[in-house]
C-alpha cells in the first residue's frame, strides 16, 4: 500500500504548552483513518498540522516521498492535495451553492468557469444537493451547509479528505445525514482521515483506529481491536466512558 501520508516525530507547541509529543502516524492510499480521543488530546492540532494550518514544532511529513516541511516545498501546492472540512462549514456567505464549489477550482486550480461548474456539479450530486445550487448558504440547515462543504473540499479532487469532526456542530437530527455521505465516500475508496466523536461510526467506516491521549497516539489498531479488545487502560477508560453516553 502507498503511503499518502507519512509523519515522523511531529511535535508541536503553543508556548511552554506541548500538544503533540513525538508523533510517527501515517495514512495509506484508499484507507479510511478515524482519530478519537478527548477533548484536549491533541486530535484537531494533528490534523491541522498535517494541512499545515499549524506550523508544526518538530519533525517530518511525508508527502509522496519528501518532506514537506522542508524549507523548498511550495506549501499551497501540497494544501491543494488535501480536501479539508471544517467543523464550522466555512461557506462564502455571499456566494451561492454552485459558487462556493467553484471560486476554489477557477482560483487555485485554474479551471475554467465551465469545467469548475461540471466537477462541481458531480460532487453535489454525490452529496445529494444538486438541486440546490442557488442557494445561500443562510438558506440551509447545518446538515446541508456540511454537504456542501463536503462538495467543495471534493471539487478540489485531492489526494486526501481530512475532516475535524464534521458533525459537532450540527443538531443531532442532521447528524444522520452527514454521516451517510461520508460512509459513501468510504465506500468509494477515499482516502479519508476523521477526526470524530461519532464511535459507531468510526467502528463501522474504520480501517484503522487511532486513539489519542495527552498528545501522543497512545494506541492503534483495526475498529475489532480497539473496540472489542484495546490493550491500553486508558483506551479502555476512554470508550467505557465515551460509550457509556451514547
């Protein structure tokens, strides 16, 4: 299996605060990685270390071979590569449905109006909300505002979809539908890397569970292992605890 993704010994630090400790971790061509910890764990710093939102601290990653924290890499180049959604959508307000999966692809991937509008077409389609390119994102509920930007990221057609729990801000009734594109898009073969708090979800969609603690990956393994027989007490804390809610 190619691997995407490499990252070796990543640290990082917001002050004396250390939120990653020494993390090697990496994401294979077709694979659907979901991170699950508690809050404060260090699971949204990684991901927004891995599209550099954050400047890591320490250490490497490895995209396709080299590491792109190397002073010579064109960072907009590798964030192009990778599909990013938000918790909190991250629509243009003033722009429409259609507009909102376009201006990225016209602007970054300089395709023109026509052929931005037809992969953009494809992917609300795949997101279930072709018909309502014309709408502002004020005239969606938060599950169709999510679509959307699932749409987006997927018009950029990257290498790799990173979402940071992309359901914690939705009502729990929309819940439901999101999930159910993101299973599709596992399907489908995606390379997928979730940060999330949904744990039948990861069990289900899973082809790797990563569980993180106090900065480091404390334990991983298949969605069998780490749900039905995790070896680390504080895995076993953290899922008796996180299940017990549900």
């Amino acid at each position: 299996m190619e691997k995407i993704i490499n990252i070796q010994h990543l640290s990082k630090s917001f002050g004396n605060h250390e939120v990653l400790k020494d993390i090697d971790f990496s994401v294979n061509s077709g694979e659907v990685v979901c991170v699950i910890g508690s809050s404060g764990s260090g699971k949204s710093t990684l991901l927004r270390c891995v599209n550099l939102l954050e400047k890591p601290s320490g250490g490497e990653i490895i995209y396709k071979g080299e590491n792109i924290l190397d002073d010579k890499h064109d960072i907009y180049a590798y964030r192009t590569k990778l599909g990013m959604v938000f918790q909190q959508f991250n629509l243009f307000n003033n722009h429409n449905v259609l507009s909102n999966c376009v201006v990225g692809q016209m602007k970054v991937l300089k395709r023109s109006k026509e052929e931005a509008e037809k992969v953009a077409m494809k992917y609300l389609k795949v997101v279930g909300m072709e018909q309502y390119v014309n709408a502002k994102p004020k005239q969606l509920s938060g599950g169709q505002k999510q679509r959307v930007a699932i749409a987006r990221a997927l018009s950029m057609e990257p290498d790799v979809m990173l979402f940071d729990e992309p359901t914690s801000a939705l009502d729990p009734e929309m819940v439901g539908e999101v999930l159910k594109v993101m299973k599709e898009l596992a399907q489908s073969g995606l390379t997928m890397l979730i940060v999330t708090h949904e744990m039948e979800f990861a069990k289900e969609v899973s082809d790797r569970v990563v569980f993180m603690d106090k900065g480091i990956i404390a334990e991983e393994g298949s969605p069998a292992q780490i749900f039905n027989n995790p070896r680390e007490e504080r895995t076993k804390e953290f899922l008796k605890r996180t299940l017990k809610q549900m």
